[in-house]
C-alpha cells in the first residue's frame, strides 16, 4: 500500500512544486495516511483545503483502501 500511495503522491507533487511547496509521506496505520505538507504548503491558509482537495483526493482514487489522509 506504501509504494501505491508513494506513486500517487509523486502525481501531485509537481502542483504542490510549482506553487513553492510539496508533501512527504509521513506513516500508513489502518488505512489512515499521515503526510507532512512542506515548504510554501506549510502554515498556508489554504493548506486544509490543498490536503483534502488534492491530496487525499488523489491518494483515495489512487489507493481505495485508504479512509483518510492527516496533516
């Protein structure tokens, strides 16, 4: 399941990039994905909506199994 979620975070990493940010894998435990948003990502207002819009969003369809992805 790490290496699924890994591929589809290397996805949208380039939009995270091009915006002065980016996102790393933190843990995977019961299906909840834990990641780290860094650089212009990091303390952003909008971080919230980047997480849940792009990000989980991208790993659900990516990896079904997955319930949830935190900050």
């Amino acid at each position: 399941m790490r290496e699924k979620i890994e591929k589809a975070l290397q996805a949208i990493r380039p939009i995270l990039q091009a915006d002065g940010g980016d996102v790393e894998l933190v843990d995977v435990t019961d299906g909840i994905v834990k990641v780290r948003l860094k650089g212009a990502c990091d303390g952003w207002p909008m971080s919230q909506m980047t997480l849940t819009r792009g990000v989980e969003q991208t790993i659900k369809k990516a990896v079904p199994e997955v319930k949830r992805v935190e900050a």
